[in-house]
C-alpha cells in the first residue's frame, strides 16, 4: 500500500488503534491477516451501527486479508453487559440459530463471504470442562473484571452483577486465542473485552493481537448510539424508501459523521460538503439526500435509490401521495381489525407494534389520529391511513 492509502487505511471511519505501530510493521510484512470480527446472535438484524465496522473489514479484505467471523453460540446465551445496567435474560439455543442465520445473511451484504472464515463458540466450548473454566478464570481478578466500566458502575450503586456476566470478557478473549486473531475489530464500548483477548494470547505464548475500535454511531434520534431497542436505527434489510426516509430524519449536525463513516464518499468531497454547510452556501438539505442515495445504492442498488428519492421529493417535499399504496381489506363479514390488516399487510411487523404506534398516535386516518384499533367493516372503503412517517395505505 502507498503511504496515503495506508494512512486512509488507518484513520478514516476509526475511533483507535492499539497498538497502532505493530499494526503498521504486520500489514508491511506482506502476509495475509486474520481479522476476528466476533458478534453475539442475541438480536437477528444489523443496523447501520454495525456497518461502520464492517465496511472496515472489508476494506482490510480487498487489500487480501481475510475476515474469521466468530458466531457468539455461547455468549449470546450470556448477553454482553457492555452498557446494560441489568443482567439481561438468557437465550435459548432455538433463537440463537435463527438469529445467527439473519444476521449472517445481512453480514454478507457488507462484507465478501468468499474471503471470510465462519467459526462458531461451540466448535471450542463444547469440548469444555470444569477444570478448563477455572483455568480460564484463574488468570484473571475480580478487581480487574470490575475494571470494566459498566460493571464498575453497578457494583458501586448496588445493582446486581451475574457471575455468568463476569465470565463473557473472558470467553469472548479466549476465542481470540482459538483462531489464533491477528486483528480484533469492535466498537469503542468492547475496549475492554478485546484487551482481554490480547492479554489472554500472551498468556498462552501467542502474539498478542492488535486491537481496532471504531466510533459507535449515533442514532437517528440525534443523542444516543444507534440501537434497536431504543428505535433509533437504519436496518441494512429494511425497503429502499423506509431506509430513505430514515436517514433525511438524520439531524444535519451527524451528516458529516455519517458520510464519513457509512459511505465510500471521498474525505475531499466530504471536506467540501462540511465547508459548504458551515458557510451557509448549501441547504443542508441538499447534502443529506446525496447521503440518502448513497446509502440505499450501497444496499439495493442506484435504481433503488433513485427511486427512493423520487418518492421522498413527491410524497414528503411536495406533500403528494405514495404511487403505490397497499389497499386494505374491508370486506363484509370479514371481522379483522386496523391492526390486524396492517400487520397482515406487512406495514407493521406485529400485532403489538401496530397498537404500540396507535397508543403512540403514530396512525392517520384520512388526517385524523386514531388512538384505538378499530373495525374494517365500520371503517368503510376510500379512506387514506399514514402509519408512522413514511407508511400508507387506504381501504
């Protein structure tokens, strides 16, 4: 790599580096790199969070390294800790394996399968017994485990710490160790797991990894790290224009984060947007739907997002409706509900979101908000319903 491809390589889209020196003197030697990119199937979709990472292993892959995705089987029946003030609950094998699968499916959508290696937790821990546990907690203290922030902030105001969420740095370090990592990549909030990994290869005699954290990107709500429990995330398999809409809901001061961080935009092009903003010569507007295509061709293709586009300009600029909207049933004699139907429709991924978004006034009929699910014979054809920002549909 040339100098300035190299310093790309290392700064673009990357929070920190340890040890950033030994990474420099590996990807010199010329020899291909095992790049451990771990992750827990506790929930099945990838958000735009994650791809800040992902898009960094790819790169790493197109210069010849090759990517060992590590399926969490194990800990994801233990749930990270990492920013939990509670113990989470525990998984059952059944939704592991059904959640690993989804997110494998959208892992590829980012990064080459072809050149990455799929290992999962049980091929090792399965073969584990009592004494190989102690073993594995003997080289390590209390103190040091209640180093970790999160666990350090419980312990102090009394809430509880499982004895099951003490062991995750642990078993998430060893895996280090099995496949023998050259690279860990995470987001800044697993600086603590990943330093374990490489403490525990020197343990064993084995070259300590180097350690890549990434910035944790804030959500669409504008103050939090994107999450899907708190519903300020992009999904990477959600629809082209459900994707659209959701990053012009982006406020503008994340633009600039967001083009650096989940976009191939050059740092030229993105310097120029930034000067352009803060000078007043650019409605910032402008610049976010150029993020918006560029988001949703990197998904579904250009034709997508410009379709997306055309969409947002007709329906949320210019106030016109949807050119296609999904016609509701209302049938007589058929007793079904609004919720129903919409979920049946596939506007709503459950029964209970449906009526999460009517108690939330999120639901339009004809204009009109409706708080209470209502039946399809009595709401009657012709009327127009807008469920949350960017749904519709009519009778």
């Amino acid at each position: 790599m040339t100098i300035p491809e190299l310093s790309w390589l290392l700064k673009r889209g990357v929070a920190e580096i340890i040890v950033e020196a030994d990474l420099v003197k590996l990807l010199e030697s010329g020899g291909p790199l095992r790049l451990k990119q771990g992750f827990d199937p506790s929930c099945p979709d990838i958000h735009l969070g994650h791809v800040v990472g992902l898009r960094k292993l790819r790169h790493f892959q197109e210069r010849g390294h090759r990517v060992v995705l590590i399926v969490g089987d194990w800990t994801a029946q233990i749930g990270d800790p990492s920013g939990e003030s509670t113990t989470r609950p525990m998984l059952s094998p059944e939704e592991v394996q059904a959640n690993a699968q989804t997110y494998m499916n959208q892992f590829f959508k980012v990064v080459d399968k072809d050149k990455t290696e799929v290992r999962w937790q049980s091929e090792w821990y399965n073969k584990f017994g009592l004494d190989d546990i102690v073993k594995l907690t003997s080289k390590f203290t209390v103190a040091q485990l209640l180093a970790r922030e999160d666990f350090e902030k419980r312990y102090n105001s009394g809430r509880p710490i499982a004895l099951t969420e003490m062991l995750y740095p642990l078993l998430q370090g060893y895996d280090s160790v099995a496949i023998k990592a050259d690279v860990e990549f995470g987001g800044t909030d697993q600086k603590f797991n990943c330093l374990v990994g490489r403490e525990l290869q020197q343990m064993v005699g084995q070259p300590p990894q180097q350690v890549f954290l990434v910035p944790l990107l804030v959500g669409t709500g504008g103050s939090q790290k994107m999450s899907k429990s708190l519903g300020n995330y992009i999904g990477v398999d959600e629809p082209p224009k459900e994707i659209y809409g959701k990053v012009m809901s982006v406020p503008d001061d994340l633009i600039i984060d967001y083009f650096e961080l989940v976009t191939d935009v050059s740092d030229k092009e993105i310097a120029e947007f930034k000067e352009q903003m803060a000078s007043g010569s650019v409605n910032p507007m402008v610049v976010k739907k150029r993020l918006a295509y560029e988001i949703v061709a990197q998904f579904h293709g250009a034709q997508a997002a410009c379709e997306a586009e055309d969409d947002f300009t007709r329906v949320f600029q210019k106030g016109e409706v949807p050119e296609e909207i999904v016609t509701l049933s209302v049938s007589i004699g058929l007793k079904t509900t609004l919720t129903a139907e919409l979920t049946k429709a596939g506007l709503t991924k459950s029964r209970s979101e449906a009526r999460r978004l009517l108690a939330q006034g999120a639901i339009e009929v004809d204009g009109e908000t409706v708080i209470e699910d209502i039946d399809m014979t009595k709401l009657g054809k012709g009327r127009k319903i807008k469920i949350g920002k960017r749904r519709f549909a009519s009778t």
